[in-house]
C-alpha cells in the first residue's frame, strides 16, 4: 500500500516534465505541489523497499527540475529584465552566502559546506524560476485549487491516522531512513522524534508531510492561497462548496498538527486578512473569540491544578516555559544568540540548522533566523530579514493597486510571509523542501509582477473575471 507514494512522486515528475516538454514550462507547479509534499515519505518508502540505490536520484530530481526551467527562461528571454531591488537584495544574500561555501570558513569541510549552502541559499535559484515567468505564462487559479486539494487529500491521510490511533510514518520507515541518512537516533515514545508527540500525551500527526511541523506549516500555505483565491477585486470574499471543504480541512489538520507556532499564525492570517480586506465581521468575531480564549485560559491558570488535565498542563506549561519543548527552543535560542554575539561573522555554513544536527555539532538550532546568524554571520542574517520585511512590505502597497490574477498572487504572498513569521521563530522552514521552493517560486512570481508596474493612487472599482 505504501508504494503508492513512490508511485505519485514520479508520476507528478513524469506529468510535470511531459508539461515542460509541449512548452508548458507552468507544469513545474505541478511537481512542486504533489511531488514535493510527499517527498520524505517517497524516500522513507523507497528505502524500506530495498531500493536504497534509488534515493539519490529521487531527491535530485526537485534540483534537476529547477535547473532545468531556470535555463529554459533564460534561453527564451527575449527582452531585458528590469531589475527590481527585491532582486538585488536576494542575489546578495545568495552572493554573500557562497563565499562562506567556496571559502574554508568554519570547521565543516567543502562538501558539508555546500550541502548548509544548499539547504540555506538554494531558494534564490527558485525565486529566480518564479522571476522569470510571466504571469500569463501560468494558469494561477488551477494551481490554487491544487493546493487546496493536497490540502483535502492530507486532512483525509490525517484523519485515518487519528482514527487508527497510529502515524502514517511507522509504517514507511521514517526512523530507519533518517537513521541512514541524518543520522538521527529514533526518539520519543513512538519510535520515530520528539515532534511527533507533545506534552499531555497527545500525538501529533504529520500525514504525509515529513513531520507535524511541515505539515503545519503547509496549512498556513493553504490558507493564505484560500484566501487569496476567492477574494474577489472589491475585497469580498466568496467562497464555494470546495472552499468551504478546503477551509475546514486547513482547521482540521492545524488541531491535529499541534502545532503552537502554526496555530497561532493560523489565526493571526485570519486577523491580518480581516484588516487587510476591511472585513469589520471578521475582526468583531475575533475579537469576541480571543476574549472568550483569554477568559478560558484565565479559568485554567487560576483553578487548581490537574495533572491528568491534558490541555490544562500543555497551556500552564507553555506560557512559563516549563515544558521540554518550550524550554528546547529557549536553550537553543539563548546558544545562537550568544554565539552570534561571540562571532558576528558567523561560524561557519554546517555549524547550525539541519546538516548541523546530522553532524552533531549544532548550535542555536530551532530559529530560522538565528541558525541564519549562526552559520554567516549578522550581515547575512539582516539581509534575511529585510528580504522579508520588503517583501510583506511590498505586498501590502500592491494589494490594493492589483487586479485579477495579479491581485491573488499578491495576496498569497503577503499572508504566506505573515503566517510564516511565527514559525520561522521555532524551526528552520527553509530545510522543508515543499514549504521553502513553493513559497519562493510565488515570490519570484509576484516581483516578476510589480517590477514592470507603476503604482496607480486608486482603487480599482470594477472586478474583474478571477479565473484568469
């Protein structure tokens, strides 16, 4: 049953590149969408098969792919491109980076080099993938639609995990391949890592997304292209029956993720949203529930204490910081702070984030942005983070300025950079394949759309078609 994953991998690869072959260089979505979702469980299967021999070539495929439409846009370039200073800001970052790849800095050796540079950098050749298609090169409302399916499709997977009581990944060889690959012990009560459960005995659950983190952070994804997609040019919103599907299933799975970060992103986007669009129902209606929420939690923190009261123990616990992970994400934040302090140049591309723990010599994990500093030091790590900020910046002035298509891509953006901003303070969201290349391929996408706009003052009065 399990080779099923195998099977839509390729097929999704198989799909995207007969797409590529006829011209349609849009079909490399596809592969981002289907195949980069179930990529950590294509490859735990493949290697419980016994076809260990076969890894390598499947995880190069999502490289090969991106290679691959990036030389395909620059060979049929046929105008100039006019340079946006998003685009000056990130090739810097990707510039500044590969120094600390070429050069021998730090302890790591070139090939361990390389591997932190491809997990840190490698999202500017996909930026530049996004960058390059226009607009009318890709069909936006399909491809949205598609992620709200993968997202039904995970709520389905998830959902049988809950009922069976047993995640998906005991039975794809999840420890094993990580063992061999990361070198990561199996831990935890489940046989697989410690983020597959949280305090007060829940399980969390992943689907099949490389891990609950992943998978929490895929709803963000999900909602903010929801949004975006039945918003219409006056700011309504209008959502059929399979958004309606689609809705619930983001709530499901950011419950069964267990996620604190992504939960609280989750309602945040809804909040940003609701003033974004000036939606005041939204708004009230949060309000009135974050005050139901305060009153609840209140009630929990100032009644006496219940050990066997699981979500009693997991909110008391959380906001003192006296639980494993809370304390986790402290420890390590404190370590990277203090070693950005310690060496403002960095120590080194490998000395944080993922290919630092499979070495077993990582510092100040757990922070997307701290593991940034770590690894190259505070020049990098600003521009990161006025990458990012320019980004939600931009989107912001845009969105009111944007019709059709255009308008949903810019509002995709904006609320994927607002819902990611929490997330990326307690885990390294550019290591997640699926999360890191489909969020930057639309961010190249929306920069591809304002670089050869000039911002109007008004608001577009008329709607038009949003299928475009």
């Amino acid at each position: 049953m399990m080779i099923i994953f195998p099977l839509v991998y390729l097929s999704a690869f198989a799909l995207a590149l007969l797409d590529i072959i006829k011209g349609k260089k849009e079909g490399f979505v596809l592969f981002l969408i289907f195949g980069l979702s179930i990529y950590t469980t294509t490859l735990s299967v493949t290697f419980m098969l016994g076809f260990k021999g076969l890894i390598v070539y499947l995880q190069s495929f999502k490289e090969i792919f991106v290679i691959l439409i990036l030389g395909i846009s620059i060979w049929n370039l046929r105008t100039k491109i006019k340079l946006h200073y998003l685009d000056y800001l990130i090739l810097a970052f990707f510039a500044y980076t590969l120094i600390y790849a070429i050069l021998p800095i730090g302890e790591q050796g070139l090939v361990d080099r390389l591997m932190a540079f491809r997990t840190l950098s490698f999202f500017v050749i996909v930026y530049a993938c996004g960058r390059l298609f226009k607009p009318q090169e890709i069909y936006v409302s399909k491809y949205f639609h598609y992620i709200l399916l993968l997202a039904i499709a995970a709520t389905v997977v998830m959902l049988t995990e809950v009922v069976s009581n047993q995640h998906l990944q005991t039975n794809t060889g999840y420890a094993d391949y990580n063992f061999y690959l990361f070198n990561f012990e199996p831990s935890g009560n489940y046989g697989l890592t410690w983020t597959f459960e949280s305090e007060g005995g829940y399980k969390r659950f992943a689907s099949f997304f490389a891990n609950p983190l992943e998978f929490a952070s895929s709803t963000i994804i999900a909602i903010s292209v929801l949004a975006a997609l039945y918003t219409t040019n006056q700011y309504k919103l209008k959502i059929d029956s399979f958004g309606y599907i689609a809705l619930l299933s983001t709530l499901t799975c950011i419950i069964f993720a267990f996620s604190r970060s992504a939960f609280i992103s989750y309602f945040i986007l809804v909040y940003a949203y609701s003033l974004f669009t000036k939606r005041k129902y939204i708004t009230n209606t949060i309000h009135a529930g974050a005050a139901i929420v305060v009153i609840y939690v209140v009630y929990l923190l100032t009644k006496e204490q219940d050990q066997n009261d699981g979500i009693q123990m997991v909110i008391i616990n959380t906001l003192n910081f006296s639980n494993p992970s809370s304390v986790g994400h402290l420890v390590e934040w404190i370590q990277g702070a203090l070693a950005i302090v310690a060496n403002p140049l960095g120590l080194g591309l490998g000395s944080s984030g993922r290919i630092g723990g499979t070495l077993g010599e990582n510092i100040g994990g757990e922070n997307q942005f701290i593991i940034i500093g770590v690894q190259a030091g505070v020049i990098a790590l600003l521009l990161y983070l006025i990458i990012y900020i320019c980004f939600i910046k931009e989107s912001l002035k845009w969105f009111y300025n944007l019709e059709g298509k255009e308008k949903k891509i810019c509002l995709a953006i904006l609320m994927i950079k607002v819902g990611f901003i929490v997330p990326a303070l307690t885990s390294e969201i550019e290591s997640s394949s699926y999360i890191s290349y489909l969020t930057w391929f639309l961010s190249g996408l929306f920069v591809s759309v304002i670089s050869t706009k000039v911002k109007v003052k008004v608001e577009p009065e008329i709607e038009l078609t949003p299928n475009a």
